[in-house]
C-alpha cells in the first residue's frame, strides 16, 4: 500500500487551524479557495464580517514544496507537526499566492526589516493548499469548555474579555483588571503565548498573574486562558481579530488600552472611530480605557484622562525598561 503524502506545519499554523475548526474565527470555519482568498485580500471582508486577509495554509520548505506540487483534488494528506502526526486534509485546491500583497495585508507593509515580516517570510511558502481538514490540538477546546463552564457556574450575564501579554504584570495591567470586574460579572484574561524569545516564559506570566488574582481578587470574577498567540494576530488588524475571537469564546466585551498594538492605525483627531467601524458587524463592544501611569504630584497611579499635571510628571509602565531592570536584578543574583 502507497504511503500517503504528508505536509508538515508548525505550532502556530496548528493552533490557527484548530481556532478555526473549532469555530473560535466564525464566519472564517474553513482554509479560502483561490476565488475566495483573492476577494479577502482586496475588500477585507468574508460573508459580511471583517477579516482583513486571507485564511490560507502555505507551509514553507523544500520538502513541502514538492508534496504540493503534487497534490490532486480529492487526495488525502497527513498534517505533522514536530514529527508527530497531528491532523489530515483531502485537497481541494492548490495555488500561488503573492507574497507582497500578503506581507502588506498582514502588517502594512512588505519591508524584510519589519521583524513580523521576517519572522513570516522564514515560514511562508509559495504554494497554498485548501481542502476540509481535520487536526488534533485539545487545548482550544478544552478552553471553550473551560469559559462555558465559568459563565454558567457564576451565572454571569455580562462577559468582559481582555487581551494580555503581562510581560511582565505591573500596577497599569491591575487597574485595568480591577476596572474591568467591576464592570461586568466575569472578566476572561487570554494571556497570550507568544512564539518569541524576547519574552518571560508563560508559567512566570501565569504564576504572577494568578498569584495576584487569588491573593486580591475575588476568584469567581476571572478566568485565565492560554492563548496560542499565532503571526495572525500581530498585524496592523489584530484588535479585529481578537475582537471576532473573543466574541466566539462567548464573551460580550473586549477591553483595550488606547496604548493597543495597531489602535493608533485607527485614532485620528483623538477620535476612534474607523476600528469601531471595521467592528461593528463583530456584535462586540470594545472599550478603551486610559493608560494609567504613576504622578510623582499625586504620588499615585492616575489615568492620564484625569491627571491636571503634565506629561514631565507622569511615569510611563514601559514594559521593555521594565524587563531590563529585572534582567540587571538577575545578573546580580549569586550563582
């Protein structure tokens, strides 16, 4: 009997997949055919909701370029990942996509000093293929189940949802949370796992994010989830995406600071105004909430909507600056 062709993906095509399989990227539930994926690029909508590019699979390296080349509709295909066997496809399609027109859709430009499109372009092939598939990846799932079963063991009527790195968890991220439960009755934090060393590890985000909520937080007011933070999410349209996610996770809010990744794409005049306008069709509300900074007049942590000093009063939480005073503190420490 032939051995069946395989293609071989990494862990964040496989979590992307499985998001999507699972329902969480609604109306997106399927990988878009060439006629479909060409429509996404250029209107930025899919059957009526806002999806800014193309959902396509396009696995990089020679030896998924040759399967590809290959492949026949109707053929059958193992998906693996870290040579372990995680899903299959039957083949609908195969096709060329453009590589600038993706990279533009993605981050707004195609420039390989961008770090997310040299991040891309190191996994992005020039093949893409299309089909119904099937993967294994229990972790989407099992958060699905997770949230399900916190809104009905609260009762919670109103779900607020937050999207956070935590890296590292400060004072501006507890103000926010504190702000956040008190306006609804169950907040869901996706601290998010991103593929990037130039971040603490998630069990030390997890831990001190828990360690705050269990010691200062009333516990049936927030669930954390692990959220597989895929290159999809860190384009110039990620508050799009995540918008439209959490709103499939069952959640009826998503808070951001105005300080979001790609919110500034959208502020003009102090107004926002054009994101509210991509996300209307999502049936989600999206609340910004002031950066909070530290007044060394007040002697406190105020929003700099209320604040009367001035910026030269104001402490910034600069995460980066905050990461490299820990990373000196460590260097200190004795062997």
């Amino acid at each position: 009997m032939p051995t069946r062709k395989s293609l071989y993906i990494d862990t964040e095509a496989l979590s992307t997949l499985a998001l999507v399989q699972a329902g969480l990227m609604t109306p997106v539930d399927k990988l878009m055919n060439s006629m479909e994926a060409k429509e996404v690029n250029e209107k930025k909508i899919y059957k009526g909701v806002p999806f800014p590019f193309a959902f396509v699979l396009a696995p990089n390296g020679r030896r998924n370029d040759t399967v590809l080349k290959t492949l026949k509709k109707g053929e059958k295909v193992d998906l693996f990942c870290e040579n372990s066997k995680v899903g299959e496809m039957i083949v609908d399609e195969t096709f060329s996509i453009n590589f600038e027109k993706r990279l533009s859709n993605i981050y707004g430009t195609s420039d390989p000093s961008h770090p997310g499109v040299k991040k891309i372009l190191s996994r992005l092939g020039n093949l893409a293929v299309c089909g119904e598939y099937h993967v294994n990846y229990p972790i989407i799932e099992d958060n699905k189940r997770r949230i399900k079963e916190m809104i009905k063991m609260t009762g919670a009527k109103f779900v607020s949802s937050m999207m956070l790195t935590a890296n590292p968890l400060n004072r501006a991220h507890e103000r926010m949370i504190r702000q956040a439960i008190s306006d609804s009755d169950l907040l869901v934090i996706f601290l998010k796992k991103p593929y990037s060393i130039d971040i603490l590890k998630y069990e030390i985000r997890y831990n001190a994010l828990n360690a705050f909520i269990n010691h200062y937080i009333p516990k049936n007011k927030i669930l954390i989830i692990p959220f597989e933070n895929s290159y999809i999410f860190t384009g110039q349209d990620e508050l799009i995406l995540e918008a439209n996610m959490v709103k499939n996770y069952g959640c009826d809010q998503l808070v951001i600071g105005k300080n979001h990744q790609g919110l500034g794409l959208f502020y003009d005049k102090n107004r926002l105004s054009t994101v509210f306008d991509h996300c209307k069709n999502i049936d989600i509300d999206i609340k910004t909430v002031d950066e909070y900074v530290y007044c060394n007049t007040c002697k406190t942590l105020v929003s700099t909507a209320n604040c009367p000093h001035g910026q030269h009063h104001h402490i910034h939480y600069h995460s980066e600056s905050i990461m490299k005073l820990i990373q000196q503190d460590w260097f200190r420490l004795p062997s």
